[in-house]
C-alpha cells in the first residue's frame, strides 16, 4: 500500500509591512479616541462652570431682591448698581458687616455683606471670574454676535447681572480673555425687582 504523498506547505502569515499598518491604525484609532475623551471632559469643565455661574447669578438676584429698601433707593445710592468686579488670585476677603443672626444690620450694611460674601463665592467657584451689576437695556451685541460688558444705563431699564470667568486654558490666554465677553447676563425686572 502507498502512502499519498504529503502536499507541499505554503508559507501562511502576515508580512511586518501588514502588522506595521495595523499598528499605525491602531495608534491612529486610540490618539482620535483619547482626542475625544480630552473634548468631552473639557465640555463637561465648561458645563460645570456654566451651571455654578447660573446658580451665583440667581443666588445674587435673590438676595438683590431680598434688600427691597436698598433697590428701591437712587440708582446712586444703590451699592448693588455699578458693580464691576474682576476677581484677584490672591485678594484678600474682608471689609464687610458681619449681618449673620440678630446684628440689625440697615439695608446699606446688609448689600455690602451680600457683595462682600458674593466676591468671596465668586473667587472659589470661578477662575478668573468678572462680575458686572448695571442696568442695561441691549445686553446683547448684536454686531460682536455675544454679550457685551457696557451698560447702557436709563432708570427704566431693566438690572442686569452679567458674569464671566477665564476657561481652562493655559495662562497665556490669560490676558486675551481679560476682554472676553461676558457667558451670563441675568435680567432682573424693569425698575425695582
């Protein structure tokens, strides 16, 4: 009896030009992923900012609401009208009433406390953060496509909390974002909330 004879074995595999490219699709796959991953984290940082913004804003508008003799009283003579604050990395807390518990505190002493405690939340919850109180009747600028930081003013004008604050970026963008618009502009009512 014969034994067939055994075919002839032909190489079968990969060549290193073929595991070359998958490796680079491989790297070009987890680059575009970790790409992904670094855009939606800073979304998620903005979002965050975003909403912490719309809460010291409505926070403020409350409590703006809350002192009615203070807004009731000449636009002059209101310490919430006109407020423009640009938060300091190392500015010191202080200067305010102490208007907790049963002081009696007058309306005036009881606005410096609100700005003084507002300044303090604004320098731990936003970076950078500029704080705008005036009345406004355009917040919106029409030919920059965004909020704007001027006031147009008037007595019959609405109030306007307009707030902003510096991304994450790296401090060289710093300085061109000190003129950055404003991401939140909170309308009170026209006149005295």
């Amino acid at each position: 009896m014969r034994h067939p004879r055994p075919l002839p074995v032909t190489a079968q595999g990969t060549s290193l030009v073929e595991v070359l490219v998958a490796l680079l699709l491989l790297a070009v796959g987890l680059l575009g992923g970790s790409a992904m991953q670094l855009s939606s984290l800073r979304a998620r940082h903005e979002s965050a900012l975003l909403s912490t913004a719309t809460q010291l804003a409505a926070s403020m508008a409350e409590r703006m609401r809350a002192n009615p003799a203070q807004m009731q009283a000449l636009d002059a003579d209101n310490p919430y009208l006109g407020l423009d604050y640009q938060a300091g990395p190392l500015e010191e807390a202080g200067g305010a009433p102490a208007c907790l518990g049963d002081t009696g505190c007058s309306a005036a002493q009881l606005a410096q406390f609100d700005i003084a405690e507002w300044k303090q939340q604004l320098r731990k919850d936003l970076p950078g953060a500029r704080l705008r109180i005036c009345r406004d009747a355009l917040a919106w600028d029409a030919a920059a496509q965004g909020l704007q930081w001027s006031c147009s003013g008037g007595s019959g004008a609405p109030f306007v909390i307009k707030l902003g604050w510096r991304g994450r970026q790296g401090r060289e963008r710093v300085a061109q974002e000190a003129g950055a618009m404003p991401k939140i502009a909170m309308q009170l009512a026209a006149g005295a909330p």
